[in-house]
C-alpha cells in the first residue's frame, strides 16, 4: 500500500516536473518569437531610410541630368540667332556629355529600377515581419493553450504563468494599418 502511494506520488511529481518545463519551453519559445520580430523591426528601421535615401540621391541627379538635357533643347527650340544657337549647341553638349558619363559610370541605374529595388526590399522586410508575427502569435498560443488546459492550468497559476496576448494591432491603429503605405520622396 505504501510503495504503490510513493509511486503514484513519483508519477505525479514527474508529471508535474514534464509539464513545468514544457511551460518553461514554450514561454521561452514565446521570447525568442519575439527576439526575431525586433530583429526584423531594426533591420527595417536601418535598410528603410537607407534605400530612399540612394534612391533620392539617385533620382536627383538622374533629374539633374535630364532637366540639363529638356532645358538645353528647349534653348534650341527657342534659339534665333547664330549666338542663341551656338550657346544652345554648347548647353546640349554639355547635358549629354553628362548623361553620356552616367551611363558609362552606372549602365544600368534608371531611376524605375531604383523604385523597384525598394519596393522590393519594403516587401520583403514586411514579408519577414509579417512572418516573424505570425510565428510569434503561433508560440503565443501554444504557451496560452498550456496555460489554460487542463492539468497544466494547475501549475500555472501555482507558477504564476498566465496567459500571454497575441500580436495585434491597436484598435485604434488598424484603419490606418489597412491603408496602402505611402512612399514620399
């Protein structure tokens, strides 16, 4: 009678050291969700800036360039006399020659590839995040369904675990996170 309490009381305490240290896991679980969405926040917080911040230097003087460009033909257009024309002739030399130098210096760079190239970084820095959240919400309910169920409530409360809340947006924030973000450079 004795030893069969003493072993029902070692199952008991086994069970109860199982499930301790599978409410251990799944807070710390939880911790290291949330580790991966301030990782993802910071980059996003460091590349963001960055990336308009090249494109808006890029953009400048790609405009430079092209501004140079529309302004010397319009001196042609407008040009009467020989002197008009020959200072229209030298201004359009020069804003090609500008324009010449930029593409042989960055073949590639046009600002619409620009544009793409952080739109595609934007949408994948959201794309992580929005990963990183649902993995955090993920392990946020694992530990809460623990924490709620039957017998692992019981340690719990004695524990004091309680129930964790989810990743969401504020009420008040979530018309304004529905809207489509806008870019402005």
């Amino acid at each position: 009678m004795i030893i069969a309490f003493l072993v029902i009381l070692i199952i008991l305490v086994m069970v109860a050291i199982g499930m301790y240290n599978n409410l251990i896991k799944l807070r710390n679980n939880r911790e290291n969700a949330f580790a991966d969405i301030d990782v993802q926040l910071k980059q996003r917080q460091d590349l963001i800036p960055q990336l308009v911040e090249a494109v808006k230097a890029y953009m400048k003087h790609e405009s430079t360039v092209l501004t140079d460009i529309t302004n010397a033909r319009a001196s042609s257009i407008n040009a009467s006399t020989i002197n008009e024309k020959i200072a229209a002739d030298n201004q359009m030399s020069s804003a090609l020659q500008g324009l010449k130098v930029a593409v042989e210096a960055y073949p590639d760079l046009k600002a619409n590839q620009n544009f793409k190239q952080l739109q595609d970084e934007i949408a994948d820095i959201e794309n992580k995040l929005a990963a990183a959240r649902r993995f955090f919400n993920s392990a946020t309910k694992e530990l809460n369904n623990a924490v709620e169920t039957f017998p692992s409530n019981i340690l719990a409360v004695i524990f004091n675990f309680k129930r964790e809340p989810m990743f969401e947006i504020a009420a008040d924030s979530r018309a304004k996170a529905e809207e489509t973000p806008k870019l402005n450079f």
